[in-house]
C-alpha cells in the first residue's frame, strides 16, 4: 500500500496470492526447478479463485486507503454535523416545539428530546420522547416539522451517534484519559468534538499502526499456508490444503487461512472440490452415526434417523483446526509433527489478526 503514511509499502494493490511478500518470491526462485509455478499457483487452486483472491486484496487495499482518510476527516466531519443539526434545531422554534440535548453526570449528551407546550396556555412542555431510541418521538418530529427537515435532522443525529460510537470504543482500547468538557456556548456535538481533543490525531496514529499490524500478520499467514501447500504436493483425495475464503461484500478482503479436505478431484480438468473442515468433521461424525445405527437396525438408516438420533447425543463443537484423528482418516500421519509446527504458528497468529481486523472494519461501520 504505498503512498500511505505509516503503512507498509510492499504489500501491492491487486498482488497474487503467490507473492505476499519477498519472503514468498524466494520460495519461489529457491524451488522453481521443482515445480512448473506457471502452470499452477503455488495455493495449488483453480484460476478463477487466484482471480479472485487478487481481486479481493485489491478491495482491501483500497478499503484501508479511505479508512486513513476517513479517520483523518472526522473531526472537521463532526464539525459540519454540529452546524447543520444546529440550523435545523432553530427552525424548529417557529413550530412551538423545541430540541433538548441531555446529559448526564458530567457525561456527553446522549439524548435528545422533542419537547412541546402542554395545554392552551403552553406554559408547560411535554416531552415527546428521546429521538435517538423512540420511534415514536422520531414520527412527532415528521409532523412538527415537516418530513423533509426530520428525515434529513435525523439522518445527521443517526450519524453523529455511529461516529461517538466508533470514537469511544477506540478511546477505551486506548490509554487516552477521556473527561468531557461543558460548555454552554456551544453545540452539544461541538463540546464532544473539543472534548476528545487531541485524540483525534491520536485516532490516525492507531489506525496505520494497527493497518500495518494487521498487513504484517497476514502476511506471516500467507507464508505459512504456502509453506503448508507446497508440502502436500501431489494434491490427491483427502489431502489438506490451506487457504483463505474470498466474499465479494468484505471490504477487508480475505479471510485467515482456513484449512480445508479435497473430497473429490477431477482426472480429467484437475479441478478439486474443497470442504471446511468444521463440515468435514461434521460428516465424519454423521458416517460414525449411521455405521451404529445400520449395526443396530440390520439395515442402512435413513438421514432423518441419522440427523434424530445425532441429536440425542451431546454436541461437540467442531473447530477450524486440525486434530489427530483427521490426520490419520487424511492418511497424513507421518506428517504430523510438521502441521502441528505450522498448525501451532498460525493459532499464534489468529487472535491478534481475528482483533485488528475486527476493530478496522467497525471504524467505519
């Protein structure tokens, strides 16, 4: 991602899942002689997947790129915010009714509420509900002040509210000491905006180095599923492989690595089917089921008895990672020691990465 400040440069737009990085390219040069690279990837998968996958980290480059921007334009965003919800909060004045922010404790103001005069003398207000959470209250303001003006106050307020959202949980993650500051002369969302203060340049700090975090993590992952491919080759039935899932409506690209069984390869094309291995386990214990009934009943079940009688037994939940028992039914047994190393590097990994890219994609969400 380069021209990013405090982001890494070697990580490039669209890259092939081949060259994460100079650590992979000498891989390659090293056993080039060994294996026609060109002729299929280093993940040992289907072209249009490798498309994909290129295309995937494109997105996710992109993404991180408009987040430094995002996160660099917020605080002049809140500005604006403040300013229009304060023209708005005005004009609502020539209706008789009137917008009080509250809050409470020395707290920011989390609440807003529609208020209007009681009676015939309206000498006394009555409040029509908080408009950040009634909806009751939101639908009073559509009549009070037309639908046009409510829906726009409202969209501006919805906005404000994800905004302090996102900010907060970033301030708790952090060492910042938050105290809100009054002040009366100016705008609920300004006294926010002030009183985070010198975290918003803090905010874009934490977000390249955490952006530079995530990318140098998932490119020890990246190393290590290659490491992991290249040592099952010949791919073959019941081989594991290890890759990531690529989703068209993730904006962080990628997935972690995730390891998967080949259940079918086709002689012909050389096209392999691939299965989760939560679901894999799942159906090696559904074919343990059904060997106990087909003993029991003299006869082959069917799936409604399996699934019935898969259900009286206590669950247990089937995880991402490989164990002993999938081993020996892969027939990989005499591999063991080195996929539990490379098993063992990406379960180090995984928590940290699972976290970064969690608090990334919320900073926008």
């Amino acid at each position: 991602m380069a021209g990013i400040p405090g982001i890494r440069g070697d990580v490039r737009v669209g890259e092939g899942p081949d060259t994460p990085n100079e650590t992979v390219d000498a891989h390659k040069a090293l056993f080039g002689d060994v294996r026609p690279w060109k002729y299929r990837s280093g993940w040992d998968i289907e072209a249009e997947y490798v498309s994909a996958l290129g295309e995937a980290k494109g997105t996710r480059d992109e993404y991180l790129f408009g987040l430094i921007t995002y996160v660099s334009e917020l605080p002049q965003r809140v500005d604006g915010l403040a300013a229009q919800l304060k023209a708005i909060e005005q004009g609502v004045g020539k209706s008789g009714a009137r917008l009080r922010w509250q809050g409470w404790l020395g707290n920011p103001h989390s609440a807003v509420y529609l208020m209007e005069p009681e009676g015939e003398t309206g000498a006394k207000e009555v409040s029509m509900g908080n408009l950040f959470n009634n909806e009751q209250a939101r639908a009073r303001l559509r009549a009070v002040i037309g639908r046009n003006r409510a829906v726009q106050y409202l969209a501006l307020l919805d906005e404000y509210d994800r905004i302090k959202a996102r900010v907060v949980r970033e301030i708790k993650s952090s060492s910042h000491d938050f105290k809100f500051k009054v002040d009366r002369t100016k705008h609920p969302v300004e006294q926010w905006a002030n009183s985070v203060g010198p975290f918003w340049e803090a905010l874009v700090s934490s977000t390249k180095q955490n952006i530079d975090r995530y990318l140098e993590l998932d490119d020890q992952a990246n190393e290590i599923a290659f490491e992991f491919n290249f040592d099952r080759q010949p791919i073959r039935w019941r081989t594991i492989v290890l890759r990531p899932e690529v989703k068209v409506s993730d904006p962080m690209g990628p997935s972690f690595p995730h390891f998967r069984v080949v259940t079918n390869i086709d002689r012909k094309t050389g096209k392999r089917q691939t299965k989760a291995i939560e679901d894999y386990k799942r159906d090696l214990i559904l074919k343990a089921v059904a060997r106990e009934l087909k003993a029991a009943l003299g006869r082959a079940p069917e799936r409604a008895e399996v699934l019935a009688e898969r259900a009286k037994a206590r669950k247990r939940a089937c995880s991402m990672w490989i164990t002993e028992e999938l081993l020996a039914h892969c027939k990989l047994g005499k591999h063991t020691t080195k996929i539990n190393r490379l098993q063992k590097r990406l379960q180090d990994i995984h928590p940290e990465w699972s976290e970064l890219r969690e608090r990334l994609t919320r900073l926008s969400s």
